[in-house]
C-alpha cells in the first residue's frame, strides 16, 4: 500500500498555507526536514502503524513537541520521511 500525499509546500509559504489551507476531514499535518520544512497532509491512521510511532517517540525523545510551526515537526530528512511512509 503506497501513501497518498495530497500537498506539500515549501517553508516559505507553509504559514499562509496553513491559514489558507484546510486539511481534510481524517488528515492531519507534519512538517519534515533537517533546515527546510516541507509540509505534509497524511491519513490519520498512519498514527496506527508501529514504524510511524516509533519514528514520533524517536522525535519526541530528541527534540520533544514544539511545534513553531504550527503542526508536528519532524526533523529528519525528507527521503527518509517518504520511505517510511511509503511503506505503511
């Protein structure tokens, strides 16, 4: 099962977008990446899936929840991130 990435936009316009834009209904979002933040709209049961929780208490333990951006920051690389999600 591959993952559906309904949009990403750069860092540069994620806080007009996250006003402007709406996450549907079952969805939420995840900002990744190591220095530029991409934005992610994901299903909500991705947060089931145990390679996606490990990944979110890796983040929590290192970095804990601050969220400057507004949604869940994960700061690792966004080739990492799309293979995980890939997999799920």
């Amino acid at each position: 099962m591959g993952f559906r990435l309904l949009k990403i936009v750069s860092n540069k316009n994620a806080e007009k977008c996250s006003q402007a834009t709406i996450v549907p209904k079952g969805h939420f979002v995840v900002y990744v990446g190591e220095t530029t933040k991409k934005r992610f709209v994901l299903p909500i049961s991705y947060l089931k899936h145990p390679s996606f929780q490990n990944l979110l208490s890796q983040t929590e333990e290192e970095f804990g929840f601050d969220h400057p951006m507004g949604g869940l920051t994960i700061p690792c690389s966004e080739e990492v991130f799309t293979d995980l999600i890939s997999s799920l």
